[in-house]
C-alpha cells in the first residue's frame, strides 16, 4: 500500500466567542488558510485534487457546502473540489484519515484536509434548535428513543459520567486546566506557535491588526481563579474553567503521495502510520479515546511508551485525565504546549489543529512519534498515529 505523507499543517490563532475572529466570515477564514498553506508549500493549486472540510455546525454562515465555498473564496481555482464532512468534535482529523486513504488507495495524490468552525457566528446546536424551534422536529426518531428511551445525548453529561467512574475530584479537574493554561503560556512565550499559526487580518477598535496569538489563553491564571468558577451542574464537578472553550479558527494540512513529493520538489514533514475510528457507548460518549487508543497501538505493532508526544483534546478535562489513567501515558508527553482549556476548541477544526500543533511539537523537539486522539459526539473516536521525516 502507498504511503501518506504530511508535507505541512497550519492553524488560525484560536479567537474567543465575539472574540477578535468574530468579525470575519467562516468562509473568508477557511480562504485564508487554505491560501496559507499552498503559499507555504509551494504546491501548485492546479494539482490539488479534493478539500476535505470538517465543520460540525453546517448551517447559516456555514451551510451551502460550506467547504466548496471556501474553496472558491480562496486563491485555488475553480477545478479543485471540495466536500465537507461532520464527525463531529473529530470531523478535521477524519478529513485527515479521508485524504490519507485516498492517497493510500492511490485515488488520489494531492488532498488538503482542513476545517473550519466560526462558533460565534453559527453557535453551537443551532442548527437543530433553529429546527426544533420552527417545529420541524427532534434528530431522536422513534426507533432511536425506543433504544435510548428518555436519554438526550450531552456531551456536558457524559464529561460528567467520566469524572464519577474515574474517581476524579473537583481540585484534580481544576488542576489539570491550570496546567493547561500554563503550558499554553509557556509556549506562547518561547515563540513554539509561531510555525504553526496563520496570522490573520482583522479590524479592531485601534485599527487593522493581525491576529496571532490564541486569545482564550489565561495569562494570568491561577488554581484560585480556576477554582472559583461555577459548576456547570449543582452536582457536578465540572466547570467553564475545566472544560474546552467555545472558539473560532481554522486549519488545514497539506496530504500527498510519493509521487506527488517528486513531482512537485516537496519535503515531507511525516509519514501517516496509523488510522483508526472506533465507536462506543453514546451516553457516557467521551471515553472512546481509551479503547480506539488500545487498538490504534495493536494494529500499529507499538506500545505507548514507544510514543514521543500525545495530543489528546481536552473537551473537557476529565476526558484525558481519564485517558492518562487508562492507557499509563507519561503526563509529561501530554499536550505539551497547552490543549483545548486554554488555547480553545473550534469543533470542525479541532482535528487539523491539534496536528499542526502535535507535529510543530515533535518538530522542535527532535522527536519522532505522535499520537493524536479526539473524543466525538455519539460516542466515536478518532485516532493518527505519525513518524516524523
């Protein structure tokens, strides 16, 4: 079978919810990303044969097949087609696994996976409350609430199921998104984003500005602080503070064949090793990472602590303490500069930007292997595993 090699991935700067990205159109900052990456790498626009676009929330700014409007709003010609795709918190890093099983397969030489999700201007679930609203009914059909009967699937609830069958305290919660925030600050600091961002043009009160630096980053975040935010439920454990923050960005990675390296002068920044999606229980939802990480490492003939570094999104931080306990990771290999309760968690493009940032990581630090996971709505996961070039 063909090989699938990463040649680059980059990512906007997370911006807050009517933050400093809510001023452009989710369509213009897919363009601009997508325009970052072929300048970036070079590649001819013409050969690019499929956009693969994760966006979970396809509606209103986002509707239209937002990824082929994103694709025309962009430098690349009108010949490249695009589709996009919902798996939900995952949807990007699936559009990861589609290009490289299209490259795989030989199907196709030249994809970009990519996602996009302005969460200020198409608010999470609001394209089925809009619909329920006008009462054009529920996504639970009668078949699926005969199975499920009276469960509303939450991912707020199923966070919440993880930190009880752990065993996890409130002040470990409150601990591990501090470190979050802190490690987030520490590579903000050291510059470690710098090749991984795409700077975006934005209008600001003062004027024109870029947008460079991931703006949920608490640069003054303290155990105190975090600790003092209300739960999300009176007889919860979790909180704003230990959860992943809403956000707008997007990001994209460029996927090609050998050929394709030879034909276009490219330099490949990883080779894909390992695909895997598992699925699991619906309700608890959020703990499928454990087990499809279990089969990513048998499939792929490793062990964890072959691994070098880990990007494990922090939906909400009981979801990789419980993968840490789990699997017996080394914590110190764990999201290294930062995860999601800090840096923010953009839905359909969380997939592309965790691996723009897990590969910048490897990159700086001379390692070799990642592993890459993400928790996704209906209970499924996604797993890559890559082996730096």
């Amino acid at each position: 079978m063909a090989t699938a090699y990463i040649v680059d991935a980059v990512r906007t700067a997370g911006g807050r919810r009517n933050g400093r990205l809510a001023g452009v159109h989710p369509v213009d900052l897919g363009a601009r990303t997508l325009d970052a990456l072929v300048a970036r790498t070079g590649i001819d626009p013409t050969a690019i044969n499929d956009v693969i676009m994760g966006c979970v929330s396809q509606g209103g700014q986002q509707a239209g097949q937002v990824g082929r409007n994103i694709v025309l709003a962009s430098s690349l010609p009108e010949s490249v087609p695009a589709v996009t795709i919902d798996r939900q918190c995952g949807s990007s890093q699936q559009a990861i696994q589609f290009a490289a099983q299209a490259v795989m397969s030989g199907t196709q030489d030249v994809v970009i996976a990519a996602g996009i999700e302005s969460m200020t201007r198409v608010p999470m679930g609001s394209t089925a409350i809009f619909h329920m609203k006008e009462g054009l009914g529920n996504y639970k059909s009668p078949q699926l609430e005969e199975k499920y009967p009276g469960i509303m699937f939450s991912q707020f609830m199923g966070a919440e199921m993880i930190v009880k069958k752990h065993g996890f305290t409130k002040d470990q919660l409150d601990a591990f998104a501090l470190s979050s925030h802190l490690k987030a600050i520490a590579a903000t600091q050291a510059n470690a984003f710098a090749g991984e961002i795409v700077p975006i043009a934005i209008e600001t009160a003062d004027g024109p500005a870029m947008h460079t630096v991931d703006e949920g980053i608490r640069f003054d975040a303290s155990l105190e602080s975090i600790a003092g935010v209300k739960l999300l439920s009176p007889d919860g454990s979790l909180t704003a503070a230990s959860s992943s923050q809403i956000c707008d960005g997007a990001s994209a990675a460029l996927i090609v064949s050998e050929a394709a390296l030879k034909a276009h002068g490219l330099t490949p920044l990883a080779r894909i090793h390992n695909l895997t999606v598992t699925a699991g229980d619906p309700v608890i939802m959020l703990e499928d990472p454990l087990f499809a990480t279990d089969r990513a490492l048998q499939r792929a003939g490793m062990k964890i602590g072959d691994i070098d570094l880990f990007e494990v999104n922090e939906a909400f931080a009981s979801v990789p303490m419980a993968w840490l306990k789990h699997t017996g990771a080394d914590p110190d290999k764990l999201n290294v500069n930062g995860g999601a309760i800090a840096l923010g968690h953009p839905l359909g493009a969380s997939g592309t930007k965790l691996m723009s940032t897990l590969l910048h990581a490897l990159k700086a630090r001379g390692l070799k292997w990642g592993l890459q996971t993400m928790c996704e709505g209906g209970g499924v996961a996604n797993v890559t595993i890559v082996e730096m070039m």
